[in-house]
C-alpha cells in the first residue's frame, strides 16, 4: 500500500491523496513572484508532470466581511480598495452600488454616471496592463513588463490627480464622489488614450504574436466553456473559453448602454479554445474597448455638479441587496444586509478570483511544472481578494 498524503482542510476535515512511486511534493510559493502573490500552490509531481495542485490561501487576512460590519457605510469604501488594490475603482463601484440599490436611489446626476464609467475603463486598462506585463515576465519576457508599467503609470497619474492617491483612493462614494474631477482632466485623458493606442500594436508586435510566446501560452491552461461555466468563473477567463459574457453588455449598470463596444473572446487562434494565450489576448484587446468607451464619454462628460442630495448619514431601509459588477477580472459580487442602522449587519464580496484559484487543480493538473506558473499567471488573481 503506499502511503498517503494527508492535508488539513479546516478543522475536522481530511483529505487524502495516494502518492504513486516517487512522486515529489514540491512548494511553490508564497515566496516565488509566479504566485502573484502571498499564494502557496502544493504541487505533487512526478518528474516535471504535475499530477495534483493544491492552494493554499490565507495569508493576508483582509477580513473585509468583518471589518464592514463595524464601519458605517461610507467607511467601509476604504476596505473596498483593499479587496483587489490593483482595480480600486471597481471596488468601489460595485459596493456604493449595492448601497444605492439598497436605498432606491436612482437619479444621479449626469456628470457622476459618466465620471463613473471613465474612472471603470481607466482603472480597467491599468488593470490589464499589470497582469499582461507580469504574465510576459512568468513565461521569460522582461521587456513588456517595462512597457506596461510605463503605461500603467500615465493612468496612475490621473488617478492621483483626480483622488490624491495612486493605488487605494477612497473616490467613488455613496451618491456622488470624493470630489469633482480636475480642471483639464478629460483633456489629459484624451492625451492619455491617443498616447497609448498605438502602444497596443507595439505590445501585439513585440509579445503577443511572438513566436516563442505563443508557444508557451497556446496549449496550456486549458479551460473548457464547461469547465469555466461549472466553476463560476467570470471576466476574461470566462470569456477566454469563448463565452461572450459582460455584465456591462448582459446587465448594464451605470450608463453602459450608452455606449458603442465589444465582448473580445478567446476562439483558439492559436491550438486549443481556452488556453492561457486566450485568456491573454482578451485582456489585451479589451484594452482597446475601454479606449472606445473612454473616448465616447470623454466627448459625452456632461457639466455640472457630479455629487447628488444624499444624507449625511446613510441609513439604508432594513432589507438587503446583491449588486454584481464587471472589474477587470470578472464578476466582483457584494450582498449587503441592513438592519436599518448606519452599519451593514452582514456584508459579503463575492470574488471572482476565489473562484478561479478553486479551479487550479482542474487546470493545472497533468501539466508541466514550467506550464503550472503560465497557468496560475494567466488566471490574473489578486490575493487581497481572495482572503477577504
């Protein structure tokens, strides 16, 4: 009989797992940066075959569930950014929504709904910018790691410009934001998306339709439209798998439906439907679409007061509301329960990076120890919200 790998799972429930041979139990993580993150993955290999992966999370301790539920409502916007730090604005987004639902707001005014969909599509692209500069740098490509955060930085700017902050901003609030947007700031903006367009085609030249890069990506990671529906996950790794799904298109909120842009899906351009090229591509050619939508608010941004007459302090009736939202890696879910107090009674997010590090062994399993990192660097995870 050989013997078995124990590992604990909560506190009374065990799993087992039959070694076969020599397999090696190797830990990858959390110090290697191709966990992106404080993420440990258990691999247990055979040679260089990967036969089972297990995560490991937990490490961060946000406790952002627990946190809301001693903050008012307007203090739990903070916590937000802290959930997925690299796509602030859309955390933010999603949760003063799910507030809004809850009240039964719903007459905003003009300039707040676009300042929203503008700030979503630059926080978007900065997004996406990171995780295609890291995910060139897991498989080899140091270059385009330079180039992206080159960009990122130009978004970073008008975000500080705009909030004071460059990475957690507290901007997005329950009826209004922080403050109004900057003299000149749709200006700088369009200088931004003529600047970075045409950056796009260099990034395409230089990585995306690279020899070895496609190589490396093309076959690997590969998530069925079946696996990707069983397993909940949302954004571009759904939509990787070829399934065009975009709440933005599907359920739109704020003033989406206002605009004129795509749903980028993977079509296995390069071997099979749902690699970890596919995943990749998509990111980068939403970028493209957020650029389209930028441009038409940017020409729409109406004048005017963006903030609107909500109270001082916010005292949803008791009840409570789901409101999900697209951020860039996929669908950011947050279900709030008032009491009527000035303080949610529960709150809970709903990450789609738990769910796509849930299918990592799904993924990963039967692949080599090289191609598990391009796996895990293609599902785009952030740690802050997954340990909420």
């Amino acid at each position: 009989m050989s013997p078995a790998i124990q590992e604990s799972v909560g506190n009374d429930l065990r799993l087992s797992y039959e070694r076969q041979g020599d397999d090696l139990i190797m830990q990858m993580g959390p110090q290697h940066p191709s966990t992106h993150g404080v993420l440990r993955l258990e691999l247990v290999m055979d040679g260089e075959l990967v036969k089972k992966i297990t995560p490991h999370i937990g490490y961060l301790h946000r406790c952002f569930e627990k946190h809301a539920e001693a903050m008012t409502y307007p203090q739990v916007i903070p916590y937000t950014d802290r959930m997925d730090y690299l796509a602030a604005m859309s955390m933010e987004l999603g949760f003063v929504l799910t507030v809004e639902k809850m009240m039964g707001l719903t007459d905003f005014p003009e300039r707040l709904q676009y300042i929203r969909v503008i700030m979503a599509e630059l926080q978007r692209i900065a997004s996406h910018l990171l995780a295609i500069g890291t995910f060139g740098l897991d498989v080899g490509a140091i270059t385009p790691f330079l180039w992206c955060f080159r960009d990122r930085e130009k978004v970073l700017d008008l975000f500080e410009w705009a909030s004071g902050a460059r990475l957690l901003y507290n901007y997005l609030w329950i009826g209004g934001v922080m403050q109004d947007l900057p003299d000149n700031f749709a200006r700088q903006a369009r200088d931004f998306i003529d600047y970075f367009e045409p950056r796009v085609k260099e990034l395409n030249d230089l990585l995306s339709f690279n020899k070895i890069f496609i190589e490396r990506t093309a076959n690997v990671g590969i998530i069925s439209p079946e696996v990707a529906i069983s397993y909940g996950l949302g954004g571009p790794n759904l939509r990787g798998s070829g399934v065009r799904w975009d709440l933005r298109k599907e359920e739109p909120y704020c003033i989406y439906d206002r605009f004129e842009f795509e749903i980028p899906i993977g079509t296995g351009e390069f071997g099979a439907l749902g690699s970890a090229w596919d995943r990749y591509i998509v990111r980068v050619r939403e970028m493209l679409e957020s650029v389209k939508i930028l441009r038409q608010a940017l020409d729409q941004l109406p004048s005017g007061d963006p903030n609107s007459a909500t109270p001082r302090r916010i005292r949803p009736p008791e009840g409570d509301a789901y409101m999900r939202t697209e951020s860039p890696r996929g669908e950011i879910g947050f279900y709030i329960v008032s009491d009527g107090s000035d303080k949610p009674f529960r709150c809970k997010g709903r990450s789609p990076c738990f769910t796509a590090i849930s299918a990592i062994d799904e993924i990963g399993r039967n692949s080599l120890v090289a191609d598990a990192v391009a796996t895990v660097g293609s599902l785009d995870i952030v740690l802050g919200e997954i340990d909420r």
